[in-house]
C-alpha cells in the first residue's frame, strides 16, 4: 500500500521553485527541427576573425569573419573579403557587431531553399547612418526575393518591405528590438515596448540571406548588431515575449 507524503508549506514553497527556475533560451525555440538562425555577439565562441573559423575574436575591435549560427542548423554567417568584415565591440557590458554603412556585410550560408511563411524575427540594433539614408539589417540577395526584415524609406517610414505598408517611427539610433512575425495577412510588427502593428506584410519568398548587406541601390547598416534569432515558425505569444526579452537584455534595452 503506498505510503501518504505529507509536505509543508515550505517543502511546497521550496518544490515550486525547483521546477519553475528554467531559464528560457531561445534554442528552446529550434527543438522540433524548425529552419532558421541564432546570432549573439556577447558570445565570443560563436565569433571568429576569419572566414573559416581558425582565429577566434578575443577583444574589442577584432574583425569579425565568420558568426555561428547558435541553432543548430548551421546557418552561419560570414565574410570572405578582410576589408568587408564588421568589427567586434564591447562595453565591458554591453557586446555587438559594428558594420561600417559602407560595404560591410555577413553571409548566411547554406541556406538557399525558400523559407516558408510563417516565421519569427527579432533583432537589436542601433542605426547610426545619417539622417535621411535607408537602413537594412536582415536583406535579399536574389531577383525573386524582397528585403527579408526592414528598411526605413527617405520619409523616415518603417517599412517590412520596400514599398509595402509603412509605419511611421522616430529615427532609429537609439538602441532598439524590432519584434516581427511575417505571416501574410496576419502578419505583425513591434519596435520596443510599442504595441503590434497587424496587417498584410506580404507573402513573397525569401532566400540567400545577408546581413547589413544592400538591396538595389540602398544602404547598407552603419551602427550596432546586439544579436538576433530567426525561426521558421509563428512561436505564439508566450515564447514571443521571451524572446523579445532575450534581445532586449543583448542590446541594453529595458521594455
């Protein structure tokens, strides 16, 4: 005959605690095979100075040649050409890439299969090009895609994709989350602690990704890359808060 267990309140109290102190990483949003990528600065094991991996980044002001892919499917991003590697930078708090608004731009290899809708963005930067210029951080680089996460137009606009729906915001050279599900007409988009925006983003396809990189004739970034994760899924609610959390705590942003 099994024996009654008899627990306090503090045994109670104590049992609770154990099991809900999980801390939430956002490899917990890859575990059921999903595509997609994981990029974080502050970890200098995923950043080297060259393009294959041998010289690792050990201090403030290495180039940056390669930055592993954090999820598990090998998306890695890199730069061939020593003179268009973005630089490593810290604050001793703080840890980002800092392209240069010039040429610098990051690779993400293999992929070259269309990415399915839905899927989850979320990226911290800071945009230090000069008032009036386009800014990109996530952009496509063959004729069938659009530009994969953003821009803002000459009117300051924020917009998903060139030419698509805007939304208006202040210049973006603050530190900064932007927190995006593309996902067609139930599509959303949130800079900060701002409310989502719903609406109609698109459902064009997307591969060979870049980044800071150019679309046509924009500009390529110049500020501050804190990190960011993409994933071939819509995560709900609840792991999106997680994750804008996550990127929030890279960039120094409180929401």
């Amino acid at each position: 005959m099994p024996v009654p267990v008899s627990l306090s309140a503090s045994d109670i109290t104590a049992t609770s605690v154990r099991l809900n102190w999980v801390q939430w990483t956002a490899i917990q949003l890859f575990l059921a095979n999903e595509q997609g990528a994981w990029y974080d600065p502050s970890d200098l094991s995923t950043l080297f100075q060259d393009a294959v991996g041998t010289i690792p980044v050990t201090a403030d002001g290495d180039p940056v040649g390669l930055m592993l892919d954090k999820s598990g499917n090998g998306n890695h991003s890199s730069q061939s050409v020593s003179g268009r590697r973005s630089v490593y930078r810290t604050n001793g708090v703080l840890h980002w890439l800092e392209p240069n608004g010039v040429d610098n731009t990051m690779a993400m290899t293999p992929l070259e299969s269309i990415i399915p809708q839905p899927f989850s963005v979320a990226v911290g930067f800071r945009d230090e090009n000069p008032l009036g210029e386009t800014l990109h951080i996530f952009d496509a680089v063959n004729s069938v895609s659009r530009i994969v996460l953003f821009g803002h137009d000459l009117s300051n606009k924020f917009t998903p994709f060139a030419g698509r729906a805007d939304y208006d915001f202040s210049r973006l050279q603050d530190d900064s989350v932007i927190d995006i599900l593309f996902n067609g007409a139930n599509s959303k988009i949130s800079l900060n602690d701002a409310p989502y925006r719903e609406g109609n983003y698109g459902d064009n396809g997307f591969k060979s990704l870049l980044l800071f990189g150019r679309f046509s004739n924009q500009q390529y970034l110049q500020g501050r890359f804190y990190g960011g994760v993409w994933v071939t899924a819509d995560i709900g609610d609840s792991n999106r808060a997680q994750l804008k959390s996550y990127v929030a705590a890279l960039s120094g942003v409180t929401l």
